[in-house]
C-alpha cells in the first residue's frame, strides 16, 4: 500500500509506461485473436485494462474523464492505447487536484469491503501488471512483436545480436 500520492504516481508512472507501450503494439487484426473460445479476446482484455480504470476509481470518488466499464471494445488498436493514455492522464490529473496524502487512509466500498484508498491504489497497479501479462502471452499467440518489460524480450535480444535465453 502507498503512504503518500507521490508514492503511488512514480510507480504508476512507470508501470503505466509499460501498459502504454505493450498496447502501442496491438494491431487492429490481433484484437479478435481467443487462447480459446471461453476466455476475453486480446481486444476486450485490453479494453478492460482502459475502463478498469475509471471503473475502480470511480468507486473512490474520484472524479476523472475514463472510459465507462460499459463501453463496447473498439476494433482499432490505436483507440484502445490512445483511450488508456487519456484516462491514466486523467486520473492522474484527478488524484493530484483532488486527493491528498491524507486521503490514503480514507475507506471506500470496493466491491462489498471496506478498503482504504491505499490499498485501492495498491490492487490497481497489480490488477494492470496482472493484465498486461495476460496480453503479451496473447500478443504471442497473436505473432506480435513483444516488448520487453523489466529486462529485454525475446526480440530484443535478437536485435542486439544476441541468443534469447530458453531456460
């Protein structure tokens, strides 16, 4: 859990990055691709990564412009990194005029529990690290290009001459 606002908004920062990059290398032909006919499509995974946005936050009373949990799936990559841009600047824009570290410690009704602000933050962040990594082993699926996250993909040790590592 985060202590102050700063806290949060330099992982944010960073991991948000990571997200914006991964859908940057969606195309409009991967969105349909299923790991089977039961599961979320790369599109609609990635579309939940942009409303879950404003859906969680929206629960604090967090009062941002995001796209609403409702909204049907794009079928163009590029809406879908371009909506997650705008909410996370959104949000982000939110948080600082409207909370303060204080507010951290205030509880809110998440889902049918009581969660401090905090901790609301805390399960974002994981939720969105959570789903990206669904998406880059759909991407593979998909034959995309993936990049790489905390250390280089695959790609891009080939790209520096060098041998992927297979264990």
């Amino acid at each position: 859990m985060y202590h102050t606002i700063e806290e949060f908004l330099n992982e944010w920062t960073h991991e948000a990055n990571l997200t914006q990059t991964v859908l940057e290398h969606l195309t409009d032909e991967s969105l349909s691709l299923r790991a089977t006919p039961e599961y979320r499509s790369l599109g609609s995974l990635a579309w939940h990564l942009v409303t879950s946005l404003h859906e969680m936050l929206s629960r604090t009373g967090l009062d941002f412009v995001g796209a609403e949990h409702e909204a049907l799936v794009p079928s163009n990559a590029k809406e879908i990194a371009d909506s997650y841009l705008m909410a996370s600047e959104n949000m982000i824009a939110a948080m600082k005029k409207q909370w303060t570290d204080q507010s951290l410690n205030e509880m809110d009704d998440m889902y049918g529990e009581k969660w401090p602000k905090s901790l609301t933050l805390s399960v974002l962040n994981s939720h969105q690290i959570h789903h990206r990594g669904q998406l880059t082993v759909l991407m593979r699926l998909a034959g995309l290009r993936v990049p790489g996250m905390y250390g280089p993909s695959r790609e891009e040790w080939a790209d520096a001459g060098m041998e992927a590592p297979t264990n």
